[in-house]
C-alpha cells in the first residue's frame, strides 16, 4: 500500500612518574570505569576536545540557530528506496531531499542519493563529536541483516531506479526520514559541517565500513557495551545535584511506561491486521453465499454485504498501518531518543569518575613529594613539583569538563521536553483524526448497506 507522504519539518593513564623508582611510589591501577589514555597530556586532549568541536559552529550562528523563532526551517524527504547492484555486493540508495532557508546551506532545495550505511556512518559521526559534550543525538535505525539479504538476493530490477515495493523497505525509508527529521530539529546538529555534507553533497561519502553488524568493529563494539553495562552496574555515582537525581528516575519512569505502551500496540497492529484478513475471509463468503442463494433480495443482499466486508477489509488494514506508522513506531523512536538520554547521563558520571581519579592522582603526587622533602632527595623535588602542578591542571580541566557536560544535559533535556510534548501532541491528534475518518467511512458504508437489507421480504 502506498503512503501520502509530505516534507517534514522538521585515558587517563595511571600517572607513573618516570624518575621515581620503584621502592618509593605504588602501583597505581586505574580506577574502575575510568577511561584509559596511553599518554598524561592525553587527558588534557579528553578534556578540551568538545569545546574544539564548539569551535566549528560560530558564535553568532550559533545564536542564531538556538533561537527558536520561527525562522528558519529544514525539511527532508526520504524516497524512492531502489536496488543499486547485483547479489550480495547490492544495496539500497534512497533519495534524500532536502528544503531550507539556513544560510549554512548552499542552497535552499536540492536532493542526493545515500545508501544505508551512509545513514549509520552520519550517526556515528554525530556521536563521537556531541556525546561527551552531554548533547542528545537521536539514534540511527537499527539493521535489518534478514531483510537486507532477501533484498541483495532478489532478482534485478528490469528498470534501474524503479522503486521496491516491499514492506520493510517502507518501513525502514520511514524509519530513516524520521531519524534525518530528529536530527534536523536539534539546532546544533542541523548545522554540524558533516551532516550538512550528509545532506547537501553530491558525491558518494566514505564507506562507513565499521557500521558493518558482522564486521570487527561491531564486535569491538559488543564488547565495549558489555564493559559499559559492567560500568553503569557496579558504579553508582554520589550524586549532589537533586535535579539529576530527580530527572534520572523521571526518565526511567517513563522509559518503563513506554515500553508496555510499545508491547500493547504491537499487540494491537498485529490484531488489527488479524481483523482485517477475518474480514475478507467474511467476504469471501458471502460472495460464494450470494451466488448460490436462490432468494433474488436475500442474494442482493449478501452480494453487497461482500462488497461492505471487503472494503473494512482494505480500512481495517489502513487503520493497522496508522496503528504502526502514526504510534507504534513513534513511541520505538523515543525509546530510543530515552536510551540516548540515559547515555549522556553516563557520559557525566565518567566525567566525575575522571574528576576524581585525577584528584586522587594529584593527592598520590602531593605524598610523593611530601617524602621527597623529608628525604631531602633535591633531585626529585623538581620534577615531583612538576607533576603536581601538571595534575592540578588535569583536576582543572576535568572539573570543568564535569560542570559543563553537567549544564549541558540541563539544556539539553529543556530542550527535548518541550519537543516531546509537542511531538506528542500532534501524533496522538493526527491518530485520532485518522480513526475517526475510518469510522465515519465505516459508517458510510453500513448506511449505504441497510436499504438493501430492508428489501429482503
């Protein structure tokens, strides 16, 4: 079935000090969760790196973008999902278009052609720059190894370009037009400098290969899940800010709510769709009943029951594609949107895990040299000094990358409830507008039956 769709708007290392010899310091073992650099400076890296990445948006533009006035708008399509390839090698592009007025686009309508992957790699992109920065990056797709094999496996198109008209491609080209929506709507990823090449250039972008769910980054990435789950279990944060405290337990409420809310309209589409076959089924026989009922009005009759019946059939299975499409996928979107909440509320507690291993550096060094000056070993006085101050510096900047990922999710999660009210709002009036349209032609259709049933005599 066809969808009318319109543009939517859319390490810390252990800190050895080289000159000290074995007998007078002790062995130092990172602590747990904390993440692991080769080098000391790289600390200083870890810290600074998301105030660079804030470098690459101006401050007047970004001013401008965080300004919700009414503005500027981005709108993006997501169409035409067809087979690029032969066998396994094949894959599917999709047609992004794009419309804006955002002067950090070129121009203000223009359309590429991007595969899935190219999707995944966007992401990943956004991730690695905004997560520990504490920003809300909406999550990709997940993928479909099943689906995309039947598709690699499938015959070739007689015509290049011809769409695919398959079931899951719909709902994974709807599924990412959603995404592109959600990561457009953030005022700052809609105008990072990749996802606008994502959105505006022309040629291919680079293989993302380590998207790949069989490859060895993805088993790197298993693992590195695993060592976060371990991490979030075993290290619970002594938290002095109540507003975490309180939006932590906020979020899980409702992750857990939606999650039954997600199971019951999964029951529900898939019993909708149920109805819908039973329902055809009914029609079916009543035709076969009108064709050999002798009764001329009682035939008439079932003829056009059949009729009746079969059209609910084909509005039961629009209303089970509205079930999916309008709620039952929304609400999977913000699962999602609250699994990513709960990952930069992780990355703060790693920030204030790096915060204190390096106070506990610094205290390490500060005894270190406090027996060196009782020692009196002037010749490592200097350079226990050095590392002391280093460590100062390192304790600076994790405080502060501490309190800024800290002011960040505060921002970040005003944000995201402002738009999830909205977004809430209108997907609930459209579904009931869309219901209620089904039932009134319900209706339409049982009115237009009772004459014929009134002529049985």
């Amino acid at each position: 079935m066809e969808h009318n769709r319109e543009f939517s708007d859319v390490d810390i290392n252990n800190g050895s000090a080289s000159g000290a010899s074995d007998d007078e310091e002790e062995e130092e073992v990172p602590a747990p969760g904390t993440v692991t650099l080769e080098h000391e400076n790289d600390l200083f890296v870890s810290a600074m790196t998301p105030s660079e990445v804030h470098r690459r948006i101006s401050a007047s533009n970004l001013e401008e973008v965080l300004t919700d006035d009414g503005d500027y708008f981005i709108q993006i399509v997501v169409s035409d999902p067809q087979k690029v390839g032969d066998g396994m090698s094949s894959y599917l592009a999709y047609k992004v278009t794009t419309k804006t007025n955002i002067p950090k686009f070129k121009r203000n309508e223009f359309s590429t052609l991007r595969r899935f992957s190219d999707f995944l790699g966007i992401h990943d992109l956004l991730v690695n720059k905004y997560l520990r920065m504490g920003r809300i990056v909406p999550p990709a797709p997940s993928k479909n190894i099943i689906g995309s094999t039947k598709v690699k496996m499938s015959p070739q198109q007689t015509e290049p370009g011809t769409p695919i008209n398959q079931e899951w491609i719909e709902i994974r080209r709807a599924a990412l037009e959603r995404y592109v929506h959600r990561t457009a709507q953030h005022p700052v990823l809609r105008v990072d400098l990749d996802f606008i090449n994502f959105l505006e250039s022309d040629q291919e972008l680079p293989r993302a290969v380590n998207t790949s769910a069989l490859s060895g980054a993805g088993v790197i990435r298993l693992f590195n899940k695993v060592g976060e789950t371990v991490n979030k279990i075993t290290y619970k944060m002594d938290e002095n800010d109540p507003w975490f405290d309180d939006k932590i337990t906020e979020v899980e409420n409702l992750d857990a709510n939606l999650q039954k809310l997600s199971s019951a309209l999964k029951s529900l589409t898939s019993s909708r769709r149920e109805l819908s076959l039973l329902t055809g089924l009914v029609a079916k026989s009543a035709a076969m009943l009108s064709t050999c009922e002798e009764h001329t009005g009682l035939s008439r009759a079932l003829s056009n029951l059949a009729d009746v019946e079969e059209k609910i059939e084909l509005l039961r299975s629009e209303q089970a594609n509205s079930d999916f499409y309008i709620l039952a996928e929304f609400i999977k979107d913000y699962l999602g949107l609250f699994t990513a909440i709960k990952c930069i509320f992780h990355e703060r507690v790693k920030a204030f895990q790096n915060w204190q291993y390096a106070q506990m550096q610094l205290s390490k060094r500060r005894e270190n040299r406090g027996r060196f000056e009782l020692a009196n070993r002037a010749d490592k006085l200097d350079q226990a000094q050095q590392e002391v101050e280093e460590w100062q510096t390192k304790v600076q900047n994790c405080q502060q990358q501490f309190d800024d990922i800290s002011s960040e999710i505060k921002r970040e999660m005003e944000r995201f409830e402002l738009t999830r009210v909205k977004d809430f709002k209108a997907n609930i009036i459209k579904y009931i507008e869309v219901q209620m349209a089904h039932q009134q032609q319900i209706i339409s259709y049982w009115e237009a039956f009772a004459p014929f049933a009134r002529e049985i005599v």
